[in-house]
C-alpha cells in the first residue's frame, strides 16, 4: 500500500489509533531515521527512537495525515495550530537533527518544475503584497528581537565574544571593504530594510546612498532616523520597486533582497545593473541560496515569505552576472554565521513572547518560534547558505589578494 492510498482509505476517526495511523507513524521515523527522535500519537503509541532528545506528539488524525502527505507544509501547520508539539530542551537543536535525518534520506532535489519556478517570479504588484505582508507588520515587533540598528540579515561575527550589535556592524564594514568603498562613490542599495547599510556606508565612507524598498514601515523608519543622525543630505530613501531604479552609479549593493525577485526576473536585475553602473563600477550581492536548486520550505513560502526562492550560485552567476558582462571578484558562504544571527535573534524574541502574544496572538507567536528555529536549524544542518557574491565591470581591477578586507578589526 502506498502512502496516498493509506490516506484515501483511512477510516475515519475513533479515539484510539488505528494500524493506519500506526502504520503512518513509522513511515514518518523510517524517513529520519536513525535521528534521535521519537514520533507519539494523541493516544500515546510511537515509533522512533528508544532514548530521543526530542519527542514529537500528534494530536489529531487531521495533523497525522497532513504531515505524512505534505510534511514541509504541515508540520509548520501542526505545530502554528498547536495539534503538533515538540518536546526538546531546544527547539533549534531539535529541528536540527530533524533536518539533518530528512537530508540524509532525501537525494538533492532537481530543478523546481517549470509550473513553480513561474511562480517564484512576482510581478511589481505581487512584490508589493509580498514585502508588505512580511515586513509592514510593525517596527515595534521588529525592535522587539533586532539589533539595536534595525538589520534583519545575516551579522558577521568576527571575534567569538561579539554580541549582535556587533556583528551587525562588522558585517555592513565586511561589505563596504569588499566594495572598495570610495569617498564621493555614488551607491545606490536595491532593497535597503531599515536603512542600517545605507546610513553607514554614508557616515563611516562619505558615499552618496540612493536606497530603493517597497515597504512603508521600513522607508519611514529609516527617513526618520537618518534626519535624527544628521544624514539627510547624503543618503535618499525611495518607496519603490528595485525595477524603477533610474541614474548612474559606482556601486550597486543589494543584501537580502535577491531571495525575493524570482528567477525569471533575474535577467531584469542583471540588465538593470548594466545600465546604471558606470565604468569600472561594482556591486554585491548578499542572499540565501542552496548548494543545489530547490524551492523554499513550503510552510515558509505560506506563512512567512510568500514568492520567496534561494537561488543556487550557478543561476546567479549564469542568470544575473554573467550575461550582463559582469566579472564575479569574490564568493563567500557565511552560512555558520547566519545560524548565530538567528540564534541571538530567537533569544530576543522569546525573552519578548509575552508582549508579543497579546499584540498578536499565540498562533502568531507559534508560527514565528518556529520560523526563528526552523531557520537556524537549516543553516546549521546544510541546508541553506548565505553567499555574499562580489562582482564588478570588466573593466575594474580585480583586488590582489583579500588581505585588505581583515587588515584591520571590522568594528571599533
């Protein structure tokens, strides 16, 4: 029998689990095994490991059925209505050693199908409704669990002992050496969040920033803030599309926007980059992608990042770079650095779960803790990156050696 037909044919409920249901136990543990987890049912049958770190507990026929069809949609389902529990001394540790059991079953993934692929490419207005259902959720839940300069992507933490803030700067002057930043260079940042970069690059390297988002929350934050620190005259937010870009300019950077703008709008990117960047100009790319191509979780896609897709760096390379005639100078994975960002970040939201919750509520709540240690578990587990990709014209030199990006401490 196979799994679809166990689940077409499944008799329906009764209080006591049925040899379907314990039948699609195993199956679930046979798929992570021989991970130290251990799958129990609402009445208390498992299978699984016989000393697990963690115990996951289904509560529902309903939740069984889902996760064993479709379990990247719904485990995230089960676990955001509360009909799915983990019990562990950590979620993060023991989503990881979920992840870790699922990998090694599962072969690396093909191409994503052409019906999807179609899909990860948003259109203007899509990308409005995508950034807006994310990111426009407030300031004030984002200040709650981020760094105290409003940067919500990967720090960089170049001495253990950093705390966040730290690595959150390290990380924007890691960026700014790798662009060979000038005094009088014309930037402009496709994608800016809340302006963190842009304000720096400005204060710290006398750059001129142009910096390009859709959303209102982040474009008001960031105008506000950069007046309060005397920056107005050096840095321009813009409310719009990366597409609207418009000038000419020596640097492009973009960091953790790429993720949203869909494959088949790469070739937009890349030709939008080719106008607007002058001889000898250079640019950066900072994203989360895959060692092989496959689409985004699916309850990721649903919940949290609809349209979202991490791109492997040969479709980057030969989509964005290379046919525009650009020269790729530098490629880093910084992804052990991403699962301590998120780390430091799942701490802070959970020392703020209280006040969270009653703005919110606590599926909201559910649904983001296990974002936070969902994603921390793919970066520790392998199964996503963080690649900072550098680029330039072909006419630009091509720095000697990368003894210029460490040469000196990255913050003060």
């Amino acid at each position: 029998m196979s799994l679809t037909d166990a689940v077409l044919h499944w008799h329906h409920a009764s209080t006591a689990s049925t040899a379907v249901d314990r039948w699609l136990v195993r199956q679930l543990y046979r798929q992570v095994a021989p991970a130290p987890i251990r799958f129990v049912l609402w009445d208390g049958a498992w299978s699984g490991a016989a000393e697990p770190t963690a115990t996951i507990t289904i509560r529902d026929r309903t939740t069984l059925a889902g996760v064993s069809v479709h379990p990247d949609l719904y485990f995230g389902e089960g676990y955001m209505r509360g009909t799915l529990e983990v019990d562990a001394d950590d979620l993060g540790d023991a989503l990881t050693v979920l992840y870790e059991g699922l990998r090694a079953h599962r072969a690396p993934a093909a191409r994503p199908a052409r019906r999807w692929r179609r899909g990860s490419a948003p259109s203007a207005r899509r990308s409005w409704a995508n950034v807006h259902h994310h990111y426009d959720l407030g300031n004030d839940f984002y200040r709650r669990w981020l760094d105290d300069g409003m940067l919500y992507t990967c720090a960089y933490y170049d001495r253990p002992t950093q705390t966040l803030e730290e690595a959150q700067r390290a990380k924007m002057e890691l960026v700014c050496r790798k662009l060979a930043l000038r005094p009088g260079d014309r930037v402009v940042e496709a994608g800016c969040g809340w302006g963190a970069l842009a304000r720096y690059m400005a204060a710290r390297h006398g750059v001129r920033v142009r910096a390009y988002n859709l959303s209102g929350e982040q474009v008001a934050y960031a105008r506000e803030r950069s007046t309060r620190d005397g920056l107005a005259d050096r840095v321009e937010f813009v409310q719009d599309d990366y597409r609207t870009i418009e000038g000419t300019y020596d640097v492009f950077v973009s960091i953790g926007m790429l993720e949203h703008v869909g494959l088949d709008h790469y070739d937009t990117l890349g030709a939008l980059m080719q106008r607007v960047l002058a001889p000898g100009g250079r640019g950066l790319l900072h994203f989360i992608g895959r060692s092989h191509a496959a689409p985004l979780n699916a309850w990721i896609r649903r919940r949290i990042f609809p349209g979202a897709y991490p791109p492997t760096l040969s479709e980057v390379s030969g989509r964005v770079l290379e046919p525009h005639g650009f020269t790729v100078t530098d490629v880093e994975n910084l992804r052990p650095h991403y699962a301590r960002t998120l780390a430091a970040w799942r701490e802070r939201f959970e020392a703020a779960a209280g006040d969270i919750e009653r703005r919110f509520d606590a599926r909201f709540v559910r649904a983001w803790r296990l974002y936070l240690a969902g994603s921390e578990a793919s970066f520790r587990a392998g199964s996503v990156e963080l690649f900072q990709v550098a680029f330039a014209r072909s006419d630009a030199p091509v720095p000697w050696s990368r003894a210029a990006l460490h040469a000196t401490p990255l913050v003060d």
